[in-house]
C-alpha cells in the first residue's frame, strides 16, 4: 500500500509539472502538498523530481 501511495504522488507532481495548469489546478496541488498527508512519500517525490531537474540542467 506504501508503495502504491508512493507511486501515486510521483505520477502527480510528475504530470502538474510537466504542463501550464490554471491558477485554480495550481491551487489546488499547492493545498494537496501541505495538507499533512503521505508528507514523506511527497517529500521522497519532490527530492527525486528536483535531483532528476538539476542533471538534466545543470
């Protein structure tokens, strides 16, 4: 189930930040991010998503 939750949350932010999205979309994933839940697979997604980002521009 942890795993499953993990993949969850990298499809998410994978696909919010692959495209333009309106302020309301943006809004919302912005709530979604804090709201205190499954903080560590989020966390775990955007640290691999900001390493991914920093070799692919460095």
């Amino acid at each position: 189930m942890q795993n499953q939750k993990a993949r969850y949350v990298r499809k998410v932010l994978e696909v919010f930040i692959s495209g333009r999205f309106s302020p309301v979309t943006a809004l919302r994933v912005a709530r979604w991010l804090t709201d205190g839940k499954n903080s560590r697979e989020k966390l775990q997604a955007l640290s691999e998503l900001w390493e991914r980002s920093k070799k692919e521009n460095p």
